[in-house]
C-alpha cells in the first residue's frame, strides 16, 4: 500500500536506475552520496526491495539526467523525441561518449 511516503518497491524501477547508472559510470555508492542515501539503499532499491521518496525521485532525475516518466513507467518523456537525441541514440557506446565529451567541451568553452 503507497504511504504517501515511499514509491511502492518495484524490480522493474530499480534495474532502470542501474541500467542508467552504469551507462552513465557511477557506482552505487558515487550515486547514493549524490542523491543522498548509503550505498545499500541504492543496492536494495535496484534490486526492488526498497523504494523511495519523491524527493529522493527527482534527484535520481536531476543525476541520471532522466525523465521520472521513464523510471517509473519505462517510457521516453515528449521532449526526448528531439532530433538530436534521436541521432545520439543511434549511435555505438563509443561513438556516443566520444559526442559526449565533445558536447562538454564546447559548453566548458561558452562559459
């Protein structure tokens, strides 16, 4: 039963946030200091036996860079269906980090 406190525990919610995690190549415990919470509740959340706030959900959306519709349903949020996303998705997982580091470096150079 929800609580207003807790999202119910899910398996399916936890291994969207792994799979995000490790794609984006923090470790559970460089993303539970980030989002506030010790290396286990990460561990216990990935794995659908514990849930999480609200609050804690929107900072594992701020962290992982991801919509909330797509950790708790699974589903791409209206913004992502960009053109340029669309290309980015397309592309291998060495391909996509050499864009990604290119992409860092021209914002670090706007600044």
């Amino acid at each position: 039963m929800f609580d207003g406190k807790k999202i119910y525990k899910d398996s399916n919610i936890g291994s969207r946030i792994r799979s995000t995690r490790e794609h984006l190549r923090y470790t559970q415990e460089g993303l539970g200091k980030l989002v506030g919470v010790n290396t286990q509740h990460i561990s216990d959340i990935e794995r659908g036996e514990s849930g999480f706030t609200v609050a804690k959900l929107m900072r594992f959306c701020e962290i992982l860079n991801i919509s909330a519709d797509y950790i708790l349903f699974g589903k791409e949020s209206a913004f992502d269906g960009s053109p340029l996303l669309a290309a980015i998705k397309k592309l291998d997982d060495k391909e996509r980090d050499v864009t990604h580091e290119m992409i860092e470096l021209y914002l670090k150079k706007l600044k």
